[in-house]
C-alpha cells in the first residue's frame, strides 16, 4: 500500500501561511491516505467514488478488486458492462470505464501522456473522455500523480472543510479562490487536512 508522499517542507510553509490550519496539522499529525499510482486503476477508482458516500464507494471498489484482481483495461474488458453494473456502480459508469478501456487497448488513448502536461490541461484533456468531469481529473491528479497544488471546488468535503475551519456559513468560488491562492503550491496536502476536519476529526 502507498501512500500520498509529503513531509514537513509541505507542512511548516502551509503553518507559516495560515494559523488556523497549522492547528490542526498539529493536532492531527501526518496524514496517510492511500494512493493508486497506475492512471488507468486511479481512473477507474476516481469514476466509481463520483457522486456516492465514502461508505458505499469503499463497498464497490472492493467488490471491482474481487471481481478483476487486478484493474487494467484488459481485466476490465474481459467482462460485460452488465457484470460490472453488478458491483454497484450504474449501467452508465460502467459504460465508461469500458470505452476507456477500449480507446486505451486500441492506442487512441495514451494516460502515460499525462505526465507531461501542467494541471489545467490533464484536466482538459480528461474531461474530454465521456463520463469524466474536472472532480474525476483532479482527484486523479491527487491520488494517482501526486501532483502538489490541487485542492477542488467541486468536491463538497473540501468546501465543507473549509466551512468549518474558518467559520463560514458559505463559501462562494471567490473566497475559496482565496484559500487556494493562499495554500499554493501546496493544496494538494491542505485537501488531506480539510478532508480530515470534514470527518470531524
């Protein structure tokens, strides 16, 4: 298992920059949160996780492991998106992660391109892709590429994290532009914070 790789550069610059975060990166302490380092997996993964519960998202990905072993788009295709509809996830979900798998075997999708570009265009480039919007790239950006300055609008924890940590009782893009602005270049380990302060810890 790995894990996403920060330490205490990361740390002491986001505690310098904001007192109210470097409370709680000091009550809570170093943050473990698994990683996928293969994109096609981390895709998959972060396809599955759109728009459910932690709860029922860890149930179906665990079903998708049991089911494939490992995920990579020959395992996936070598069921039906009916038996993969089986794990939990919906007919459309399924229908996705096979044409990915299908563009990938085929060579009109190359994911190791990815690496090579800045945030805003894997971005671009992924919400390309039928079923994949900019939360899905950028929590693979987070979880599969590890880059160092991604915190999302779009995912409700982050935003309520924020909510809680500084007292708001709403957060328009604005402020929260001022709070990424604020954590950069190191949103990415703020997100592994205010996901934790949304959990309530």
């Amino acid at each position: 298992m790995e894990f996403f790789q920060y330490g205490q550069k990361e740390t002491d610059y986001l505690k310098k920059k904001d007192k109210r975060l470097a409370e709680v990166i000091d009550r809570i302490g170093p943050v473990q949160r698994e990683i996928i380092p293969d994109l096609f997996a981390g895709l998959v993964n972060s396809i599955v996780g759109q728009q459910i519960s932690t709860k029922a998202f860890i149930t179906i990905w665990n079903r998708i492991k049991d089911l494939f072993g490992t995920v990579t788009p020959e395992s996936i295709l070598t069921k039906s998106a009916e038996e993969l509809q089986k794990c939990g996830i919906t007919m459309k979900k399924s229908v996705y992660i096979r044409n990915i798998a299908v563009d990938i075997i085929n060579g009109s999708l190359n994911l190791d391109e990815l690496y090579e570009l800045p945030d805003d265009e894997v971005c671009r480039r992924l919400s390309s892709l039928n079923g994949i919007g900019t939360w899905t790239a950028e929590m693979l950006m987070t979880f599969s590429m590890q880059r160092p300055d991604i915190l999302s609008w779009d995912d409700l924890a982050i935003r309520r994290g924020i909510m809680m940590l500084y007292g708001h009782k709403k957060l328009d893009k604005n402020l929260f532009g001022r709070y990424k602005k604020r954590y950069s270049p190191y949103g990415s380990v703020a997100s592994l914070y205010l996901w934790e302060i949304s959990l309530g810890k």
